[in-house]
C-alpha cells in the first residue's frame, strides 16, 4: 500500500468523511522522484463540528501517528465542517513553491 493510500484509508477510519482531497506535493520539493514525503489534505467532516483549529489538526494527527513518524516529512492541513466548507465555495489555495529549492526554484530565481 502506498502512503498515500494508507493515509486516506486511515483517515477515513478515524473521521466521518463528508469530502477528502490528498495531493502528494513531493514534487513541488526538493526529494527524490516518485517519493511520497509532502501531502495536502483537505478534509470535511462533520466531526469537526464546535471544534477549534488545534483539535481537527491532533484528531487528524492522532489517526496519522505512524506516518508522521516515518514517510511524512509534511502534512498541510485544510480541515472544514461542511457548513465551513460550502460558504467557502469548496476550494482551498494553493501550496506555496518549496523555499529550500527543487532545482527548478533555484533557476527561476536566477
């Protein structure tokens, strides 16, 4: 199973998923190719309801414990009631470009 896959599975075991995106963003950093280290998720749980911020993000932690021991170097967090979640219009921004350089980064700077 890849990382990946363990993490929506585990996610989806812990929380009622109302939506979940996960983008691997390994890519967009400086890592071996195919590597599975940087994530984005965004999740939309009902669970979330009457929570503050730093309770979503250790709920969602708690479920990622062995991943964030190993594989995961990075985990955005974007994490939403459904209500939140509509009245944003179901979109979140963009990563930022990795500041420590991809090579690619380094050139455009050049």
């Amino acid at each position: 199973m890849s990382v990946a896959e363990a993490i929506e599975s585990k996610v989806r075991d812990a929380l009622p998923v109302a939506h979940l995106e996960l983008e691997n963003e390994s890519h967009r950093h400086n890592v071996p190719a195919n590597s599975e280290t940087h994530f984005k998720l965004v999740l939309v749980s009902d669970a979330f309801q009457g929570q503050m911020p730093v309770r979503r993000h250790q709920a969602v932690y708690q479920a990622l414990a062995e991943e964030m021991k190993g594989p995961v170097h990075a985990l955005a967090l974007h994490l939403f009631t459904p209500e939140e979640w509509r009245a944003q219009g179901g979109d979140v921004a963009d990563s930022p470009d990795c500041r420590g350089g991809d090579g690619q980064a380094k050139e455009k700077a050049r």
